[in-house]
C-alpha cells in the first residue's frame, strides 16, 4: 500500500468537486444533452440562476467543464474524459 497521500490529492479534489447532488445533475445532464446554458439548466433545476452559475464555476475551475461564448450566453459542455467514464460507471443506463 503506497502511504503518498500527496500523489491522490488531485483525484481526490476531482471527487469531492462531484460529490454534491446538483453537480451530479448538472454533468449528467450535460453528457445527455451534449451542450446548453444556463438558461436552459435553470429551467430545469429550478434553482437560481446564481445558485447554478456558482456550481458550474466549481466544476470549470475543475476542469470537468468548459463554457464556450456564443454572443450573449455561454453553451457548457464536459471536457474530462474521465467524468464520461465516471457517470456511465455510477448511473447504469436505465437510470439515463
């Protein structure tokens, strides 16, 4: 057993990024959808457009998302493979 605790912190910070329900949500519904703003995931969250942009800043700075500027608003899509591997793992495809 390796006791280098310094060599898992990043993927431990990675984990705890997602390790809140609205974030799950939020990366999950992006892989389905592809891409979308924040218009839209406020629409169906039914959250606060503040309360989702102050998750989606967690998981950009992560870098398990990017946002791409499109005039006015920004589309977000998931940009770590790893999280695609994740989600599939964690959600079977009936929960999908």
């Amino acid at each position: 057993m390796d006791n280098n605790f310094e060599r898992f912190n990043e993927t431990a910070e990675f984990l705890k990024v997602l390790a809140h329900p609205v974030r799950l949500c939020i990366v999950r519904g992006l892989l389905e959808k592809g891409r979308c703003n924040v218009s839209h995931m406020q629409n169906c969250l039914d959250m606060p457009q503040s309360t989702i942009s102050q998750h989606l800043q967690k998981l950009r700075t992560a870098g398990i998302i990017e946002g791409e500027r499109n005039g006015l608003e920004i589309n977000y899509r998931v940009c770590d493979e790893r999280v695609k591997r994740l989600i599939e793992t964690l959600f079977d495809k009936e929960d999908q």
